[in-house]
C-alpha cells in the first residue's frame, strides 16, 4: 500500500463542543470542502494534555495546564528521555516542523537544554507554549537540530510559497486566532458569552485566511489538512470536538460517523508514514478509515 497522502498539517483550535462551533456558519460550511468526522473526540481536560497525547501517544499523568516537561512525569523508573512522533518520523528520514504563532523571538534561546530544564520561559502576549507540545518534550528541546524545527508561524507561508512544507507540520494559531482568548475590546462586548460564539468568529477569520476559499488548489497536491480541537468547552462529557480532513485523496463534502480521538490522528500519521508506534495508546487506536487495511 502506498502513501495516502505526501504530508499532512495539522492545525488544533481551542476549547468548543462541536455543536457550538457548528453553530458558526463558516465553519459549518467548511465541512463542504472535506470530510467532517462527526463522532470525534478529546481525551481529557484541560487543554495541554490533549496536545501532548496527540503527539506523545499518551498524556503521561498531565492534568492541567501547569508548565512541565514529560520527562518528570512519565515513568519515573526510566531515565531515558520519552519519545514522541519525531522520533518515528526521524528514525525515517521524514521531515517536520512546529509552527507557532508569535513565538517570542528569544524564547528558545531561554530554554534550557540540560537537565533539569529550568527555567521554563514564560508566556508572552498572545503566544501560550502549552499549545506547542513539542516544546514539553527534553528530547526536543536538548537537541539543537530539533529545537530550530519549532519556529514562528510566519515560516509556515514561506515554507509554503517556496515549497517546502516538510512531511509533517503541526500549526499552533496564537490565543485569538485559535479561539481561546478575546482581545480586551471583544471582551467588553459579551464576557458571558458561554458557547463563545466570539471566540469561534475569530477562528473563522484566521481560517478563512489559512486555507482560503480554495484549500485543495492552495496547498500542494497530496497535502491531507487536518482542522481541530483540543477539547470539548464547557466541560462535560462527551468531549465531543469538531474535526474536518481537507485532502485531494478524499471526497470533500462527505461525513464520517467512525469514532476517532487524538490517538486516532497519530495513529494515523504513523500508519501513512509507515512509522511502527509509540507502543502507547496511539498503538490500539484507530487509524482514519481511508488507512485500514
């Protein structure tokens, strides 16, 4: 079986149940330009540990959003440093890249690659490293090469432009354009707004720019576009999260009722990529169904 696709971007969008954000009519036809799965799903609260197990294959005892690297939490038995999907794609010879959004231009040079890590640099302005969970990952951060991949969100258009999308791209919006934060003079106008139909306007708007009206021609051919939530806000069960594929290897305008979480999207970079897995819960997941065998 050969690739699915060539690449995949991966960008996740913060804190709504999906009814909320189908709610926006944007985003509600956007479904029309891929294929919505209407039985996704987070797996867990608050936001960090839903990045770090979509990478990781496991949320390794995260249950919050405190600042804290794998290392210390997950097997504590184990010295060696825990790996994630960069390790799979590497060991490959694939290529990948964290895009984040105003990243702070001297963010990474007040990271400390040497154990303990200390101290974690602080958030500035609308750049939150708890939604870059490469950056939560000693084996990253303490390797030079792995660190120049996590860079600011402005590569990812050049990157575009010049053809160079690496296999793998996971783009992290800033707090406005991924819907979790409001700008002070938004906040003034609803702050009881409880289906944050404001913050979801928001992540219309970086959207409609990220993928324009026509994402299939934008992006290069075999490119499976992968549109997100963290998680399910406000919190209750089920964590029900709006979650749309955009790909030329798939019939847009199609809906698929097969339950997939996060898990289910690593498993499915691996199973493309023929990476093997993590041996976490990324391997009992189900991969998307265009994948199974």
């Amino acid at each position: 079986m050969g690739l699915a696709f060539e690449r995949i971007v991966i960008v996740m969008l913060e804190n709504s149940i999906r009814s909320n954000v189908l709610a926006n009519s944007y985003m509600d036809h956007l479904r029309q330009k891929g294929v919505f799965l209407s039985n996704s799903y987070g797996v867990t609260h608050s936001s960090q540990p839903n990045y770090i197990a979509s990478i990781g294959g496991d949320n390794f005892g995260f249950i919050n959003d405190d600042p804290g690297y794998v290392q210390w939490i997950y097997n504590t038995m184990d010295a060696s440093p825990v790996t994630s999907v960069v390790d799979l794609l590497e060991a490959q010879g694939l290529t990948w890249r964290s895009y984040a959004e105003d990243l702070p231009p001297n963010y990474k040079k007040n990271i400390n690659p040497n154990p303990p890590y200390t101290p974690i640099p602080p958030n500035e302005g609308n750049f939150a490293r708890k939604h870059v969970p490469f950056l939560s990952f000693p084996n990253i951060i303490s390797v030079p090469e792995r660190l120049a991949n996590i860079v600011d969100g402005k590569e990812f258009a050049i990157d575009l432009e010049n053809g160079n999308l690496p296999h793998y791209s996971w783009f992290t919006p800033n707090l406005i354009n991924d819907g979790h934060s409001l700008k002070p003079e938004q906040k003034a106008t609803d702050p009881n707004d409880t289906n944050r139909h404001v913050n979801i306007k928001n992540i219309e708007a970086f959207l409609k720019e990220f993928l324009s009206d026509d994402p299939i021609a934008k992006f290069p051919p075999e490119t499976l576009i992968v549109i997100t939530f963290d998680e399910a806000y406000p919190y209750y069960d089920p964590y029900e999260i709006y979650t749309l594929l955009i790909g030329d290897m798939i019939p847009a305008g199609t809906t698929r009722t097969e339950p997939y979480n996060h898990y289910s999207l690593l498993r499915s970079v691996e199973k493309n990529f023929g990476l093997g897995t993590l041996k976490r819960n990324d391997a009992a997941a189900m991969p998307y169904w265009f994948l199974q065998e």
